[in-house]
C-alpha cells in the first residue's frame, strides 16, 4: 500500500496543477546521492517547498537547489522484501501552486548471494528406488530480484553419475529443485553419497550457496504409495470457516501389512504458514482448513503432500495440491485525507477551488476492488479523480454565506462487489463572508407624517436597510443624499441618524408653505467596496389650525367700523358684507359667521357664509337708530379659533351713498386685489425692518456680532437665572409664527400685524422679537 501524504493547499488558486517525475537509483548507495533535480526537471520555482512522502528518512529534497538525493544508505530487501517493484513516492509542492508526484525505483544490485536454510540434509532412500524416483529438496532463497534472484540449480560430486537435478517453478515463480535417481542404487556397494547442491543467482557477477547432500542408502521394502493425481486443482472461498475440508487424498501401497499402511504428512520442506492455515489427516489424507485465508495474502497456495508406507525403509510418494483463493467482498474501501484547506474559504471562491486531496483504496481485487466515489447531499461540492485512486475535492457552484455558512462534506465510497460495502468519511468547511449584498430597505418608499409647527429636532420616524453580510460587511449608515426643496438645501428641512436610521426635523415646518416633500435616503455598508442602495422619503405636513381668521371687510380700526344705513330700506337690504381670510386649510380653513352680541332685537341677520349683514325689520331705525353688533367669525378646525369686530350701524338720512350696498344686490366680491396690495405692503415692511435691525447691530458690535437673549430670560425665570450667554447672531432663525392682515374696502388701505419668535441655540423655547436686544 502506498502511502502519499502532502501538505496541498491553494490559498486562493484557480487551479491544480500536478506533474509526475519518475527517477532511478541503484540500491546500497551512501547518503548524500543526488537522485534528481526536481526544480529544473518539472520546471518548479522552489521560493516556497513543502514535501510529503512514504520514507522521508530516506529521501529529501534542497529546497534551495531542488536536488533529489539520499539521506542514508538504502537496502532494497529490507525495503520492499520481496516485492519484484520496490518504488518510493513523494510529493512536493512548490508555491502553494504546483504538485509533483515523484517515483523512485530502487533498482536491485547483486549484493546478496543464495542461501540455503541448513549447510546439509540427510536423505535415506531405499536399495530398491527405481530410476526416476524423485526427491524434493529445499530451496534456497536469494534476496534480490529479478536477474539477480535465484536462477538455477546444480549437483557436484556425483561421481557415478547416479542422481541428476531438476529444477521445477512453483505458481509463485519461485523455483525448487528435485534430486532423481538416474540408475538403480546398490547399498551393498555404496551405501553413503556425499552430494554438493549449488544455487547461482543471475547477476553480472554471478554469487552462488551451496548445500551438502548426504544421502543414505538403505533397504526397504518393494512398493511406494503412490497418489491417484501427481496434482490437484482446488477452489475456494477466502475467509472459509476452519474446518472446512479442502480436499480428500487417496495413495495406494500394494505391499501388505505394515508395507502397505500408508501414512500422509506435509513434505518435510512444506512452510510453516501452510502448517497453520492447513491440517492434514494422518490416517486419511484429509486436509481441513485451520487458518484465516485471505486472498488478498496469497491467492494461489501450493501445498506438497507426502505419502510413505509403515515397512522398513519406506520410500514416500508425493503430489501438489493448488489451492486458488476465491476473492470475497469482504474489505471495506478506506478514505484517508492527504489534505484538506485549513482555515475558510471565501465565499467568493470561483467554482473549481480546491478543498481538499483524498484517496481512497480497496484491498479486494476485481470488481470487489473497483469503486465510485461521490460526496454526499446536496452541496456546492464535488470529486475530480486525478490517478491512482487520488481524488480533488472542488467548489461546483457559487457559495453563498448569507445562504449556509458551514457544510460538513461527506466522501461516499462504494465498491462494485455483491453485496456492495461502502465507507463514508467526512470534514467541515467554513465559508468566509464576503461584501456581496447590497443594504436592502424594507420599503422603497416610506411615508412619514408631521403636524406643522413641530419642534425642531422632533422625531418623524425611521427608516431600516437590512444587509445580511457579517462584520464590516453588513453594517449599514444611512445619510441623505444631497437635493433641494423649495428652493433649499433638504439638510437644513431633516437629518437622519447615521447609526440607527431615525429621520428628525430641522425647522419647524409649516403647512401653508409646504404640504410636503421627498428626498432620498441613501444606505451604505462599511465593506470594501461599499455597496449602497437607496430609498425615498415623503414627509407629509399635516394642517393644524394654528392661522386665526382675519377680518378684511369692512376695513376696521381698533376692531371696529362705523356703517351707515339710510332709513326706510325694508327688510333684506345688505348692510355690509364681512370678509375674512384664514390661511388654513380643509376645515381649519372654513369660515363661519354669526351675530354673537347685540342683536337681541333681532334687526339684523347675517349669512353665515357669504358674510352678508341685513336688515331683518322694516323699522329698525325706529327701534334703535344706532346698532352694535358684535360679528365673530370662526373656522372648523380642533380647537376652533374665532375672530370678531364690531359694526356700529347708524341710521341716515336721504338716498344710499353711492357705491354702497343695495336691498338684496348680491354682490361677488374681487378679493385678489385687496390682497395682492396688502401682501406687497407688508412685505416692505418686513424687509425694511430686517435691514434695520440688521445695520443697527452690526454698527453696535461689528466683531462679536452677538444677540443677547437678556429679557426672554426675564420672560422664563426658570431659564434665565443664570449667567446670560451671549450667542452668536448666526445662531438664531426668524421665524413668522403669526400674521394678522386686514384690508379696507376703500382705497385698497393694508395692516398687517406682525409677530416674530426668534430661536436661540442656547434656548429651547421661542423668543419674540420684543425680547431681544442687542448687547
């Protein structure tokens, strides 16, 4: 059985790439032999060498040079016994990248000469031993093979020509010589014989052993036993039961009495394994099996069986039995690992990485020794045989961490023999993870909903990336990618938590400027490369009744307008119509109108949605000549906000002015323009004051350029207790929080009440403009 064993590992190859080198060496040669060069043979670069093999106490490779050479002398006997083929293998690896099977033949010297297991044997052989008559003699044994080994026989000192030799193979090969008688003996001439058997190898320089033959004439009796076959062929199963017969012989002996009784024995030459795997039946020349056999040890066992009879001087018969061993299915194939990838492998590994080296063997012969191997289940693995039973253990598809981050690989092999034995081996591999996936957003579109006049920094809600990567690979940030909104910068509208993915508000939003907007948020992870993705946001602001209505019609001062109403008008005159504007929407911004105070005498009645004042009684002026009414006007909104004025109505005298309000005229008023003017006015205003305000400061403190929030301290005790902190003019935003406007029917007249709330960094509550001074 080889045995290969090599560090093979390919870090991050695409494939492997093995070559074979076969030298030669002769036996017995010191240490220090060079062998080979492997480097320039296979064409290696050795930077980095490693090695495995069967006897690397023997055999060695400079990592430097790529010399093969010897590390001490070797003795091909002692090595391979009698194994015709005595090879070494090893494997050496060059860069984590190239693979070199290496054979070395130890080639047989003749350093060993015949020998045989005694210097001399005695044989008795009878007077009456007809010519031909033969005797099987003890081999001798030649450690080296091939033409070295033992190749002939020979017999000296037979000086009348009496014995001849001859030399017989056995199924093995090995050969073994036979003396025969040539012509008949005569002990009372000669009754000793002193042969020399010599034993030649066939080296070169041929080496030889000799054996002393003393061979002892005696008398004996006329008949041998004599078998019913010189040969025997038998059949049977390795791993039989002890017991079981093998064969039944039969020799006969004419001769009566104690000459014709025969007795059966192995040869006096058999081996002592046949002794222990065999047993012969003295009296009846059955012989049963005793020992284990196993076909994989010997399949053919050649057994030599003698027969001799119970009279003086016998002379034995002989015969061989040939025993064919039957090969069963009974080893199981073995998987042994030569390497396997230490540490994981990337997920991104191209298929065709190579996992790890098997081989996998199967001492049974023929179909009991051929086999299939597979890896077991389904997964991204397969085998690729390269020789020798040698297998490549390799990535077949894509791997996918996020999918399966560790599979146990099994190695499924299975024989061909009936019924078929199979083994399994198996090893776990890791799979390392890899930036492959890209931060995914639960939603492509996410809706979030604010009431206007929040506070800045409020929370809106969140948005969540998942990345199912490890580490590094599958932390997400979140950022808004840059864009504008009406006009601005969206980072100065919200920002998102980078960590978490919470959006919060900048501003306070405010629903009469903008109902909504959408702006991108952009999820990355932290791998190399990035890998990012992105989502929309709508951020919807919700109405909130936060505008009062504002009465434009009739222009009103201090609250109040004065209309004058000629007498005698009759029931349903329109006496005035009262329009307000609110800048809310939906039903915060729906108007009602309604007579709260003074009309008690119920004279005049109002339209709750147009507005119109008219007359309810023909005679009011006779009634009450001058009429107070106390209009409130309120809109739909939670909690609802109410406006009110108050109509000093006076009777007069003649004709209606003109352009004053008819009986039952329904009049549509053009409020676009009242509005247009008052806006515009208002405007310049503002804009003036700001620049105002502005120039004052800065000619004041041209290089602190601060605002001191002294009297909204004074306004919040609980805040201003302590030391007042002078902030920086950039760190204040005005803010429009409420606008009262009210228009004049004549002469197109705009007031426009104003209040400002300024906010400090240094505050979390508004500061209106009254309360900021300048330090």
């Amino acid at each position: 059985m080889y045995l290969s064993i090599f560090f093979f590992l390919l870090l991050w190859a695409q494939a492997l790439t093995l070559k074979n080198l076969n030298y030669s060496v002769p036996e017995e040669q010191g240490p220090g032999t060079v062998i080979g060069n492997i480097a320039k043979d296979a064409r290696l670069g050795l930077e980095q060498t490693g090695q495995g093999g069967q006897a690397p106490h023997l055999i060695d490779v400079d990592p430097q040079s790529g010399l093969l050479y010897t590390k001490q002398r070797i003795d091909r006997e002692t090595l391979c016994k009698r194994n015709p083929k005595c090879q070494l293998s090893m494997e050496v690896f060059a860069n984590d990248k190239e693979i070199c099977m290496i054979k070395i033949d130890i080639q047989d010297i003749n350093d060993n000469s015949p020998t045989f297991p005694s210097d001399q044997i005695d044989i008795d052989i009878s007077e009456n031993a007809v010519p031909g008559t033969r005797f099987p003699l003890t081999s001798a044994h030649d450690p080296d093979a091939g033409e070295n080994g033992l190749k002939t026989y020979q017999i000296t000192r037979d000086d009348y020509n009496l014995f001849s030799l001859e030399v017989k193979s056995r199924g093995d090969g090995t050969k073994f010589p036979e003396l025969v008688i040539q012509r008949p003996l005569d002990r009372e001439e000669r009754s000793h014989h002193t042969l020399i058997l010599s034993a030649t190898d066939g080296g070169e320089y041929p080496r030889s052993g000799t054996m002393q033959i003393n061979v002892k004439v005696i008398d004996s009796n006329d008949n041998s036993p004599v078998f019913d076959q010189s040969s025997y062929v038998v059949e049977i199963p390795e791993n039989s039961p002890p017991g079981k017969v093998l064969i039944d012989l039969n020799a006969t002996d004419p001769d009566e009495g104690n000459n014709g009784q025969v007795v059966y024995s192995f040869s006096g030459y058999a081996p002592e394994r046949i002794r222990e795997l065999f047993s012969i039946d003295s009296r009846t020349g059955v012989i049963k099996i005793q020992g284990e056999i196993d076909y994989e040890e010997s399949p053919v066992i050649e057994i030599d069986v003698q027969a001799k009879d119970l009279g003086p001087n016998p002379i034995p018969g002989h015969c061989k039995v040939s025993v064919k061993v039957l090969d069963r299915n009974d080893n199981w194939p073995s998987i042994g690992f030569v390497s396997v990838r230490q540490g994981a492998i990337s997920e991104a590994a191209p298929p065709g990485t190579v996992i790890a080296l098997v081989r996998v063997t199967d001492k049974d012969s023929g179909r009991n020794g051929q086999l299939q191997c597979r890896v077991l289940g389904n997964v991204p693995f397969k085998l690729e045989e390269n020789y020798d039973n040698f297998y490549t253990v390799v990535t077949d598809r894509p791997l996918d961490r996020e999918v399966q981050d560790e599979y146990n690989v099994t190695i499924v092999a299975k024989d061909n023999g009936i019924p078929p034995l199979n083994s399994t081996k198996s090893f776990t591999v890791k799979i390392l993870d890899e930036n492959d996936n890209v931060p995914r957003f639960t939603k492509s579109v996410y809706l979030l909903q604010i009431p206007e006049n929040n506070i800045p920094g409020e929370y809106l809600g969140s948005v969540l990336a998942h990345d199912p990567d490890l580490g590094q690979n599958g932390t997400v940030y979140y950022s808004i990618i840059n864009s504008n909104v009406s006009g601005g910068d969206v980072n100065t509208y919200v920002n998102v938590n980078a960590a978490n993915g919470a959006i919060y508000a900048v501003r306070s939003f405010n629903y009469e400027q903008i109902k909504y907007f959408d702006f991108k948020v952009l999820a990355k992870d932290a791998g190399s490369p990035h890998l990012e993705s992105n989502a929309t946001v709508r951020i919807s602001v919700l109405d909130v009744n936060d505008n009062i209505p504002v009465i434009v019609l009739p222009l009103l001062q201090n609250d109040t307008a004065e209309i004058h109403v000629p007498r005698n008008v009759g029931v349903g005159y329109i006496v005035t119509t009262v329009k307000a504007v609110d800048n809310d929407y939906g039903e915060s911004g729906r108007l009602t109108y309604e007579i709260s105070d003074g009309n008690e005498e119920h004279l005049f009645e109002i339209d709750p949605v147009t507005g119109d004042v008219r007359t309810a009684h023909p005679f009011w002026d006779d009634v009450s000549p001058i009429v107070e009414l106390i209009i409130r006007v309120s809109d739909h909104g939670k909690p609802t906000l109410t406006a009110a004025a108050r109509l000093i109505i006076k009777a007069s005298n003649g004709r209606p002015p003109d352009g004053l309000p008819h009986m039952k005229d329904n009049q549509n008023w053009d409020m676009s323009l009242p509005l247009i003017v008052t806006l515009s006015i208002i405007s310049i205003m503002l804009l003036a004051a700001m620049v105002t305000i502005a120039i004052k400061c800065k000619r004041e403190n041209k290089e602190i350029r601060t605002y001191n929030c002294r009297i909204a301290e004074y306004s919040h005790p609980q805040l201003g207790k302590g030391k007042k902190k002078k902030i920086n003019k950039n760190d204040i935003m005005l803010v429009q929080s409420e606008v009262e406007e009210r228009d004049a029917m004549n002469g197109g007249v705009s007031i426009r009440r104003i209040k400002q709330s300024f906010w400090c960094s240094h505050r979390t509550e508004p500061v209106t403009s009254t309360q900021i001074s300048c330090a």
